[in-house]
C-alpha cells in the first residue's frame, strides 16, 4: 500500500489536525495521513522515542508537514508539550486521528484468564483507551468551530479472537469511550467515531501470537474473500473527518471486507482458512 496513490481532492482543504500512531510507511495512521494530505489538510504528527522519528520524519516530511512532536501517552509532560505545540503554531485544530495500542507480548499469547496481570491490565487500558478521553479532551479545547475525531479499534473488542487478549477488552473499552465522548462533544458540533479494521501487516499486529493463521482466516472467512486494505480504512477516516460524515458520531465503522457480518464461514472458506 505504501505506493498506492489517493485520489487528490479539496474535501479537508484548509482543515488542520494532529495525527498520533504513525510508527513507520505500513502504520494504518500513514495511510490515513496521506489519504487527508491527498484532499488537503495539514497536518501534525506525535511519535513515540528517537528510534521512531527516524522513520516518521522523513514522511512526514515528504507531505509538507514540519510540525513533529515526541509523544509517550503515558507522559502527561509529553503530552502537554504536544498540545502546547500545536496551540502555539496553530492556535486551534479541527481533527485529531488517534492510532496507538499497546499491549506486552506476554500479555498477547495463549490463556487470557492466565496470563493477564493487573500491571499487563493497566498498561493496555491507559496506552490503548485512556489515551483516547486524555487526548480527545486535549483536542477538543482546540476545536473552536467544531471538528471530528476517529480512533482505530478491532473486532476482538465485540468477539473472542485467540491471543488478541486484553487488548480486546482495551478495545472495548476505547469503543464504549467514544460513545461517552460523542455525547460529550456533541452539543459542540464535535463528532467523535471508531473505525474496527480487520487484521493489517503493521509493526502492532506482528505482537500478536497466531498472526499468519489470523490473516488467513480473515482472507478466506470475510464476506469479500480478503484481507482489508489500508486505503478502505484511510478511505473511512475520510469520510468520518470530512464533513461528508456531518451527523455520524458515536459509531464503530467495520473496515475489514465484512468479516464482522459473517456467522459462520462458507464449508469451502473453512477448507482454504485451514489450508487445505
Ligand atoms: P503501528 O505499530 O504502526 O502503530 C501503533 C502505534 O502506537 C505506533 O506508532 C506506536 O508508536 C504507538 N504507541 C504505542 N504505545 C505508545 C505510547 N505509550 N505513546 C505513544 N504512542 C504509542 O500499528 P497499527 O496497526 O497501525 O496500529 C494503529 C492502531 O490501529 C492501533 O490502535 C491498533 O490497535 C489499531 N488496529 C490495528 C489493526 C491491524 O491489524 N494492524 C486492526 C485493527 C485496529
């Protein structure tokens, strides 16, 4: 995907926003980058320590954006520091894209009643919901005239998928929190959505045990017979952050070729997911 084009276009022309989760060209956060920057929004980025800017300068560098801000969520100075930045330089934003998880890999494999600690619990529920409420509130003190936020989220928060662990209860939790904040910042014509991604090749998904037979359940078990497509997913961030999502707020958008809808996969699908 990192050579696909987006179509160029005027929809988020003169639209400013933050986007925090780009960690390399595969993060499902670039795609979104580029899709905005292609309809012409500018943009901000966080990254997470030294080792990461290395990679997020020169893209964001390659779409006009020179404002890039070292960014831990769990580090309420970095943090501060962001949103000082940007008040700074812009004064006020209209969006925010919020693409961050974490969860420990020993958190990530095998029994979830077992092998999930109050400290692997806490940790995934700050970096990976918290940090949504802590940066959306952060964000919307800079929405003067309204604006839009989207988060990524995965289905493992709605059903049982192996290994995906607490990380699915983080989802679940960073779901039900974009629910209380669209109620939130409503009435201020701030619209705040998720969009559930099926599985994606990144840095994030390659923590996560079983990732080959993930990909190719998905593959064979979703209503297209495919994996999902990063531009489908920036494609959604569009939609949700352009005013061609006027009036959608509080929603889980699935991206993931209708995976979610499926209740029990073809006789054929199970033959190929299996690898027969
Ligand atoms: P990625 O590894 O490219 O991005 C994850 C980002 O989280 C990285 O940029 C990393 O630096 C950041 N991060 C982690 N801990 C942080 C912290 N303490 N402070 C600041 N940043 C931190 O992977 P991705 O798959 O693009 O993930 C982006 C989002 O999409 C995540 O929320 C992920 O759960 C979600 N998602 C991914 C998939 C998938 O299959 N890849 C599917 C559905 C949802």
């Amino acid at each position: 995907m990192a050579d696909q084009d987006f179509p160029t276009g005027t929809l988020m022309a003169g639209k400013r926003g933050l986007i925090m989760g780009v960690a390399n060209k595969n993060s499902i956060a670039w795609a979104i980058a580029r899709q905005l920057a292609a309809q012409g929004a500018e943009l901000a980025f966080t990254f997470q320590g030294e080792a990461l800017a290395r990679r997020v300068r020169p893209l964001a560098e390659s779409i006009g954006s020179d404002i890039l801000v070292e960014c831990d969520v769990t580090n309420d100075d970095t943090m501060d520091n962001t949103f000082a930045t940007l008040k700074d330089k812009w004064g006020k934003i209209d969006f925010l894209v919020h693409a961050i998880a974490f969860a420990g890999k020993d958190q990530l494999a095998g029994s979830f009643i077992d092998n999930t600690t109050r400290e692997g619990f806490k940790s995934a529920l700050d970096i990976s919901a918290y940090s949504f409420v802590d940066a959306g509130r952060r964000a919307a003190a800079m929405m003067n005239d309204g604006g839009a936020m989207v988060t990524l989220t995965y289905l493992g928060s709605e059903r049982v998928i192996p290994n995906y662990n607490v990380m699915g209860v983080a989802k679940a939790a960073l779901e039900a929190s974009t629910r209380y904040m669209a109620a939130d910042l409503g009435p201020r014509g701030i619209r705040v959505n998720a969009i559930s991604a099926g599985p994606i090749k990144t840095l994030a998904a390659a923590g996560i045990g079983s990732g080959r037979h993930m990909f190719r359940f998905n593959k064979a078990a979703a209503a297209m017979r495919d994996n999902t497509d990063p531009m489908g997913v920036a494609g959604a961030a569009l939609y949700l952050l352009s005013d061609l999502g006027l009036s959608c707020t509080g929603e889980t958008h699935h991206v993931d070729g209708g995976f979610h809808a499926i209740g029990m996969p073809a006789e054929d699908a199970m033959t190929e997911a299996s690898g027969g």
